[in-house]
C-alpha cells in the first residue's frame, strides 16, 4: 500500500511538470505573437512575418492562447496542491486537461483555415498542426498510464481528421494516413508509459526496502551487503549462525568526559568512531548497536563471508593502529580502547514494532565477547580473544600470545585467553 502511494506521489509530481511545461511554452508563443500585434510589419522580426493571416487573427489566437495558460496554472496550482496534501487526482480531472491540450492545435487549424492565407491551408496543416499534436502525444508519456497516451493518441488522430475534412475529396489523402500515425503513437507512447510505470514503481520499492533494512539493520552496513539484503531478503529470517563478535570500549571515558562541554564530547567520540566504523564496514562486518563509549559489531551477520573471524582480526588491528595515529597527531588526546573478540553460535533475527524494528544478535557467544573485553583491565591489554578465535584464525597470526586461563562471569569452566602483539 505504501509502495502504491508512493508511486502515485510521484505521478502526481510528474503531471505538476507536464503543467509547468505547457505553461511555458504557450506563454513562449504568446510573447512571440505579440510583436506582430504591436508593431509595424517592417520592425517585425522576419521569421515572425506572417502577412497572409490578418491582425484580428493574431489577436484571437493570443487571447486564446492566454485562456489555456490561466487553463492550465489553474491546474498546475490544483496539482501542485494535491502533491502537498498527498491525495491523487481525479481520472475526470486528466482526462479534461488531455481535452484541453488537444484543442491547442485544433484552434490553431481552424484559425489557419478561416484566415484567407496566401499559403495553402493543408501545408499549414501539415508542417504547423501536426507536429503540436505529435508534442501532446508524447507529452502524455509522463501520466506513466498506457489509457491515458491511447487515449491522446486517440484524440489527436480524431480531431486531426477533423480538422483535415475539407480535404476529404479533392484528392489530398495524406491526412488519412498521419491520423492513422497519431493513433499509433499513441500506442507506442502508452507503451512507454507502462514500462516507465514499472521501473518506477521497482525504484520505489528498491528504495522502500533500503529504507526498510537500514530501519533494521542500522546505517552502518556496506553497500554490498546491502545489496545482497535486498536481493536474498535475508531480515525476514530468524537462524543460528556462526559468527565472531566484536565489543569495543573507551578506556576511562567517564574521567575523560567529567570537565568536558558536550560538543567537545561529541567532536571526540565522531572523530574516534569514524575509522572504526569504516575499519568494521570494510572487513566486511556490522555495527549491531552503539553502547555510549563503545560499540557491538558482528563479523559473519546476516551474511558469512567464510573468513569472518580473519576479517574480525583484521578490523581490530586497523582500529588499534588508526587510534594510535591519531593520537600521534595530535587530532584526539592520549585514548586507549578494549578490544574482546569471541567466536561461537548465535541467534540472529529482528525484533520490535511494524514501525521499528531492530536486528538483534543474542547468545552466549555475545556474552562471552563482552566478558572477555573487560578483561582488558584486569591485563592492561587492548586487545584480547578466546581460544574459539585463535581455532579459526590457524597459524595466519604468529604474533599471537597466550595469556593464560580466565574466569568469566557465567561460566563454569575457565576460558583460555589470548592477545596479539602490537
């Protein structure tokens, strides 16, 4: 339902547009006319000259012409209203502005046909009428509706053959064949409509479903797995993986925030979290949630990329070594952060309202992880990881160094502990 609306918005949107254009262009043609009205015939512009259609003639025709244009801002003004209020207009409403459209250049016709013009009324006819009918046609590509460019086609071809009639037996039957054209293109232009209402429509829903997933997952997933949610729906699955999680901690933030203003608070932590961020996207992980002076990320959620845990290495040695940097630079002050690592089962899936919901990861391995972070204390380390890690890392990591066995809270049997030299 939201999609249907959404794509009706938008069409909506797309008809204030047509408005606008068709405003400009008849007030184009009316100042274009009024030099002819106002001014001697030897100050006219000579691609303006016409000496074979009288004054009076000009005249209607600008007088008609500003008619249509207040016709028309009266719709543009309707239309643009709608668009603000969110309702959709009325098939009545378009099929009138189609009506008005098409008597532009059937007025134009019947003025070049009762003028007297040296020029031969079905020359006008077919280099002058016909191609602002053809413009109407296409015109009708942007309702995105296949009825309604049929029916311009349709009403363009009829009223072309109407306008053709004095035509009709003395041997000038051309105007048979571009009527039959105009309801052809009306067919091609319905044509158009429909598979432009479709890629619409799928654009809609591409963005509705980004939308949807970043309500899910969060901001801070990268395009690609983005993209892959998109085409697997993988946020409607609630599973068991096998995962390794990542909590991350700011050591003595509370000390460090006590005589701090709040925009110097924010300005550190955006400054720190933003490598971080972009070290966990880039090795292919999510941030699950932020946690004040840390965060929770997960590396093989909602999709493995079969070296989760590496890529969970990797992250945390680029995350240590960009805090270090920008220390020595002068751009945070002396910052050290916790690192704890686990890798085991855990139940993904989402939870919350139709309006919100969030992806969550739960299990004893998210337990763990943040257990073995606030070790770090306890060994003045910044990193440190279980046995499950170093199992899945193999020997890709010769820097690593036994710590000994630990205690955790909520768990029986002691885990061992490891940390990597840096």
């Amino acid at each position: 339902m939201k999609n249907q609306f959404e794509l009706k918005l938008e069409i909506l949107k797309s008809e204030s547009i047509r408005l606008l254009i068709l405003m400009i262009m008849i007030l184009f043609s009316t100042v274009l006319e009024l030099p002819v009205i106002l001014l001697p015939q030897e100050y006219v512009p000579k691609f303006l000259q016409s000496s074979s259609i009288p004054i009076d003639r000009h005249i209607v025709l600008v007088l008609s012409m500003l008619f249509l244009a207040i016709v028309f801002a009266v719709m543009y003004f309707y239309v643009s209203n709608l668009v603000r209020l969110k309702k959709s207009i009325p098939t009545s409403i378009v099929v009138v502005n189609s009506l008005s459209e098409i008597m532009i250049p059937t007025f134009v016709a019947f003025t070049f046909y009762l003028s007297n013009t040296n020029t031969p009324y079905y020359i006008l006819l077919y280099s002058k009428v016909y191609p602002i009918y053809v413009f109407f046609v296409i015109l009708s590509i942007l309702r995105f509706r296949f009825a309604f460019s049929f029916f311009s086609g349709f009403m363009s071809a009829l009223s072309f053959a109407l306008v053709s009639l004095p035509f009709t037996n003395i041997g000038h039957s051309e105007q048979t064949v571009l009527s039959f054209y105009l309801l052809i293109q009306g067919l091609f232009a319905g044509f158009v409509a429909k598979q432009l209402r479709k890629w619409l429509r799928k654009s809609i829903e591409a963005i509705e479903e980004q939308n949807r997933i970043k309500n899910i997952f969060g901001q801070h997933i990268s395009e690609a797995v983005m993209d892959k949610l998109i085409r697997e729906k993988k946020d409607k699955i609630s599973e068991t993986q096998k995962v390794c999680v990542m909590f991350l901690d700011i050591r003595n933030f509370t000390k460090f925030s006590e005589n701090k203003e709040n925009d110097e608070i924010v300005r550190y932590l955006d400054i720190l979290f933003e490598s971080m961020i972009d070290s966990v996207t880039y090795h292919q992980g999510i941030i699950n949630k932020f946690l004040g002076d840390g965060f929770m990320a997960v590396f093989g959620a909602p999709f493995s990329s079969d070296n989760d845990t590496i890529n969970a290495i990797k992250a945390s040695k680029d995350i240590l070594k960009s805090v270090k940097e920008k220390v020595a630079s002068g751009k945070i002050p002396p910052t050290r952060i916790g690192i704890g690592l686990h890798t085991g089962n855990v139940l993904t899936g989402h939870i919350g309202s139709s309006k919100r919901k969030e992806y969550t990861i739960i299990g004893d391995t998210v337990n763990t992880a943040s257990r073995i972070e606030s070790l770090n204390k306890e060994y003045n380390t910044q990193i440190l990881f279980s046995e499950s890690v170093v199992n899945e890392i193999g020997n890709d990591y010769p820097d690593i160094s036994y710590i000994g066995e630990s205690k955790v809270k909520g768990k029986e049997i002691p885990i061992k502990i490891y940390t990597l030299d840096i």
